[in-house]
C-alpha cells in the first residue's frame, strides 16, 4: 500500500514540479521543494499507525507546509510565493493521505490546523467554474448561500475580543467564500472597529466624512428624501488608490421592510471562464482607476452629485491623499495565489490608450465580469455584518426602496499594492 501511495503522489507532485519550475524561473528550488517532501510522504505512508482522521492528516500536511514556507527568506522567492507552492505540494500529499487504509492515530508532531488556516490548491487546470468551496472548521460553521460566492458563519459572537485561532479559521472561510455574513449580531461602533483592527490598518475614505466620535467608520444613511444611494454600482472598494481596501466590514443597523440588497460577484470565475486568447490579451493590461470620475456622471463631481440626491453622505476635500492609480487588470491574489479580473467603476481607460480605445473592451470586461452566474444577492436583516474581499470581488447597492430609510456602519481595512 504505501509503495503504490508513493507512487501515486510522485505523479501529481511531477505534475505541480513544472508548475512551480514555470512560476519561479528555478528548477533547483522547485526540485528541492518536492524532493522534501516527497521523502516526508515515504515516511508518513510506511507509518504503521498513520490513521483516517482528516484533522489529523490534515495538521500533517500543515506541518510540512508551514516549515517550507519558513525557508522562503533564504530562496530568494517572496514569502507568499513560496507558501503558496508549500501549500499546493503538500496538497497533493493530502489528497494521497486519505486513501491510507484504516488504523489507530498516533501524535507524530502534528500542530493544529488553525494555526495555518485552510490549504487552497490553485486550479492548475483552469477550470471556467471551479469556485471555492467550504472546508470543516473547529470553532464556527459555515453554510454556502450561492453557487459562486458567499457563506453565512454561525458561532461567531464578534463583540468579544476573539482569540488567534479563531480569526485564523474567519480568515480561511473568507478566503474560501469571498463573502460571509455574520447574523444576529449586537455590536457598538468600538467593537466593530475593534475587530476591524485585527486585519489591519484602517483605510480612510478620502472623500467621504467619517463619523463625529469614529471618523474610521463611514455612516451610510439612505432615507425617503434621498433620490440616490451610496454604492450604487458595480465596483470594488478604493481601487483608485495606490493600495486599495483589502476588505470591507458592513454592519446593517437599521434596514427596509423590503430591499435594499447588496449583489457581489466572483471576480475569480470573471478571469477563469474567459478564453485563452482573451486572457492572453488582457495579461499585462493595467487600467487607471479614478476615484471621483465626473465622465461617467456628466461631468459632475462627488462633492455636487451627493449634495443633491444623498444630502446625509458627507463629502470632504481629499488634499494630498492620492485618488488616481494603475493597477494591474488581472490580479493575483496575495494570499490565495489565484488570478482575478480586477475592474470594475473606477476605471476609466486603459495605461497608455484613450478613453475611446479603452471603451469597447472595458465595457465587454465588466458586463461579463457580472454576468448572473458569478453572483450572490445578499439579504440584509438588522444585526448583520458582512465581510468581504475586495481583491476578488465586486459589489453593488440596490436602491429599490425609496419610502424607506437604510443606515449601515462601514469599515475598510487597507489592503496591499496590487500585482
């Protein structure tokens, strides 16, 4: 049994061998990163008391590919690179270790799986519709509410100070959902910034006015009297800066009777559904991103279109705060390793074209970027907190209740420089 085990994973491991030597430029570092593990996986297979439980084997792959990529600083590679070629190795151990026949589990040094989060095996096959699935975790339970995105989290009381390894295990059900919710929450604004705070610095809107004794946190108000509402197309949060929100904590205090939604879409299956000419097209493409773009509204700015139709929502000079970027139009994801179509309402033109080369391809791009398939229509209730990740996502605010008043709490958490 263990031989043919052997054997069987050496082929998937040659296979993820060329992916990694295409991807880092090295075929010693690639062959030296399966070699290790490949004799790590000798041992464990032969292991007489190597048992079933998925935690258990699942802490084992961990294990390994924790330590890989703790050697990352001395390869040269960066450190997620590297973690992320750890983790698609070890993978494949994984996916071998569940054929090993039943017995008694033993302590081999295993850590717990928290410690590490999920492992996510990029799609070496690029499968159009391979959309991330929900794992089994320790501390909280997740229940998918859409084929392509989005996962409500039940267990989760986000006004305590939450240890590491739960976060840890939020963060895995982000990564693996884009989109997850919170129900039944009770939460001040300290405590939602206090979470908030465990992902990172705060992302300052640079336009818009924060609240009197919490200037981090944006008050979105719709009420009867308001003809517009904030957030009102397909976009994903401060893309126009150099280093654009990571994620975006929406905390709902009061909702309508009825509507009132919030639509994201997939940007992953954006990217992966396309053809392979047009991926070729697009793949050192980089777009500028604006952040108060008056083309696409007449030539109005930010400061005269929200006097006018959203007189609760409080603009501000942004002065010296940089609102025009480049970015890449297909993005890596820093933490998942895979490719998404960054686009979306900021974008108004192409690096180095006219708005009106641009516009044929940046129109197809974001009408198929939403198609219905890649989408999920979150249903707000009083006491929901809805998480994102702005790096694959986008979102839109439905403004389909115009005798009723929307008051929602918003936190960004700023994000890396997209590459």
């Amino acid at each position: 049994m263990a031989h043919r085990l052997a054997a069987q994973a050496r082929a998937d491991l040659d296979e993820i061998w060329t992916y990694i030597a295409r991807e880092s430029g090295s075929e010693t570092i690639a062959d030296r990163l399966i070699n290790s593990v490949t004799n790590r996986f000798h041992l464990l297979s032969n292991h007489p008391h190597l048992g079933r439980a998925r935690a258990r084997k699942t802490s084992v792959v961990a294990c390994e590919a924790s330590r890989l990529a703790r050697t990352s600083s001395s390869t040269g590679w960066q450190a997620p690179t590297f973690g992320f070629c750890a983790l698609c190795t070890a993978a494949a151990i994984w996916s071998r270790c569940s054929a090993v026949s039943r017995g008694r589990t033993t302590n081999l040094g295993a850590l717990p799986i928290a410690a590490f989060g999920r492992i996510i095996v990029p799609n070496l096959e690029n499968s159009p519709m391979n959309a991330p699935r929900n794992t089994q975790y320790r501390y909280l339970e997740t229940h998918k509410i859409a084929g392509a995105l989005g996962a409500d989290v039940e267990g989760i009381d986000l006004s305590q100070d939450l240890p590491d390894d739960v976060l840890a295990e939020i963060r895995a059900a982000l990564l693996d959902n884009l989109v997850i919710l919170f129900r039944n929450q009770k939460i001040t604004p300290q405590q939602q910034l206090n979470f908030a705070r465990r992902w990172g610095e705060i992302h300052l809107h640079p336009f818009m006015q924060g609240m009197a004794d919490h200037p981090e946190i944006l008050e979105i108000i719709k009420t009867p009297q308001d003809k517009k509402n904030f957030g009102g197309s397909w976009h994903t949060d401060q893309m126009f800066s150099p280093q654009p929100a990571m994620g975006t904590m929406l905390y709902a205090l009061e909702v309508p009777s009825a509507g009132g939604d919030t639509m994201f879409t997939n940007q992953y299956l954006a990217y992966e559904s396309l053809s392979d000419g047009m991926k070729a097209m697009i793949a050192d493409l980089k777009t500028v991103c604006v952040g108060d773009n008056g083309k696409q509204h007449g030539g109005q700015s930010r400061a005269q279109r929200y006097d006018r139709q959203m007189a609760h929502m409080k603009v501000k000079e942004p002065g010296n705060v940089q609102t025009t970027s480049v970015h890449p139009l297909v993005r890596t994801h820093p933490e998942t390793g895979r490719k998404a179509l960054y686009i979306g309402g900021h974008v108004q033109h192409f690096d180095g074209m006219t708005d009106e080369e641009s516009e044929p391809l940046i129109a197809f791009l974001k009408q198929h970027s939403t198609r219905p398939e890649f989408t999920v229509r979150v249903r707000w209730e009083t006491g929901t907190l809805t998480f994102w990740d702005n790096r694959c996502t986008q979102h839109f605010a439905i403004n389909d209740y115009p005798a009723e008043t929307r008051i929602m709490h918003r936190i960004t958490v700023r994000g890396d420089t997209p590459f």
